[in-house]
C-alpha cells in the first residue's frame, strides 16, 4: 500500500499541481493582454487624432 501511494501518489499530486498553476498563468496571462489591448486601442486613438491633426494643417 505503501509502495503504491508513493508510485502513484506523488505523479498525481505534481500533476493536479501542474494544472492548477497553469490555470493560476492563464488568467494571469489573460489579465494582462486585456489591459495591452485596451492600451493599443487609446494609442491608435491618439495616433489618429495626431494625424487628423498634422493632415489639418498640411492643407491650409
């Protein structure tokens, strides 16, 4: 009995403990790409307006 927690018994709990940290990275990881994105898009807002703005006073 002994034998077969410590064959079995450690290889399950490294994998529930595999799989709980790469659950814990990918909402981590999610977290992080939403708050980039949210970034990118304020930055292309700006980018546009700079540019609407060079454009307005490119043609006068």
């Amino acid at each position: 009995m002994i034998s077969l927690i410590s064959n079995v018994g450690f290889p399950i709990a490294a994998a529930v403990a595999m799989g709980w940290y790469v659950n814990k990275k990918d909402k981590e990881h999610k977290s992080e790409i939403d708050r980039l994105s949210n970034v990118v898009e304020n930055n292309t807002l700006i980018l546009n307006k700079i540019y609407e703005h060079i454009s307005e006073r490119n043609d006068n």
